[in-house]
C-alpha cells in the first residue's frame, strides 16, 4: 500500500473561514463502504441505519445511500485508525473499502433558509418534515452530483473536488437571496 503521508500533501480548493449561510468545512477523511447482508457497528461507524438515512455525529458519521452502500466521514488524521478497525471489525466479510478523502470537499449550509438555499438547485423536498434530521441523499445540484447529508443543525453537502468552486459559488450566489 502507497503511504500517502510522504507522497502527496492535500490542498484546500475552497477558502476557509467565508462563514454565513454556506461555508467550506475543513478537510476530513472519508470512506466508501460496499457491503452486503450486515447490519451493526464497525470500526466505530454505525451501519445499522435504514436507506437515506446517516448515524452519528457531525464530524464523525456514516451515511447510508444504497442498499450496500455507505460514505464514511471522520475528522482528517482519523482516517488510517478508522480504517484498520473497520478491516478488523469487518474480518471474514466480503466488502470493499475505499478511501475518497482526497475526491471529496464539503460544505455546511446552516440558518433558517438552509434549505431554501439548497432548493435553489436541488429538485427534492428538503423541508423537517420530508428530510429530517438524521436523512442522506445522493442527488444533484445543478449540474454537480453531491451528497446531502442533514445531521446536527443544518446540512452538509459532499461534492468531489472538481465540482467545489462550481458547488460553492451556486450555494454562495442562492444564500445572497437570504443573507
């Protein structure tokens, strides 16, 4: 296995700190879990969650978009550790891990209209009552496939790294409406 923590070095692509309405969120570490016929807890993720659905915590979750399908999220520098407790918990299973840390960029849309901001070029329904929290989705916004994710007090949306400035400046140009 190539060790990434010589070879390659992980630049942010969006400016930290904008704030407002829709604001980058720091680098994490991230999986994508194929998996059949489990339901549980491995490597501190739990996969137990029905579809579109994410268990855990803001910063250290596991959404479920398929039927054996999960994108793991956990604070960067965490990665490494979350995935030899994954392999160990999942021994014996048939599944495939695969680290897309360096594919992906978030960002958070927080505030009242956080939803309105992201209707602005999502065609579901993002409202308590149709996406509460606890709810995963893949979908696209605009033109960019993304990863809604609603968990704590707002949303956060996955995108790979070349859709981000795109993502980003359609999110900012929708929050002016509300800022």
């Amino acid at each position: 296995m190539l060790d990434t923590t010589t070879t390659a070095h992980r630049t942010p692509i969006l400016a930290q700190g904008t704030g407002g309405i829709v604001s980058p969120l720091p680098p994490a570490d991230r999986f994508v879990l194929r998996l059949k016929g489990f339901s549980g807890t491995a490597g501190d993720f739990d996969l137990t969650g029905p579809l579109n659905s994410v268990r855990g915590t803001p910063a250290h979750f596991a959404a479920r978009l398929g039927p054996d399908e999960w994108l793991l999220v956990c604070p960067e520098g965490e990665g490494a550790a979350a995935q030899a407790a994954l392999e160990a918990d999942l021994a014996g299973q048939f599944f495939s891990l695969v680290d897309v840390g360096h594919r992906n960029v978030a960002v958070a849309v927080t505030g009242p209209h956080a939803a309105d901001v992201l209707n602005a070029g999502i065609a579901l329904d993002l409202s308590d009552a149709a996406f509460p929290a606890g709810s995963a989705t893949r979908t696209l916004l605009g033109k960019a496939d993304v990863v809604v994710v609603r968990i704590g007090d707002g949303f956060r949306v996955e995108s790979w790294r070349s859709f981000a400035p795109y993502m980003h400046a359609f999110l900012a140009d929708a929050a002016q409406e509300f800022a």
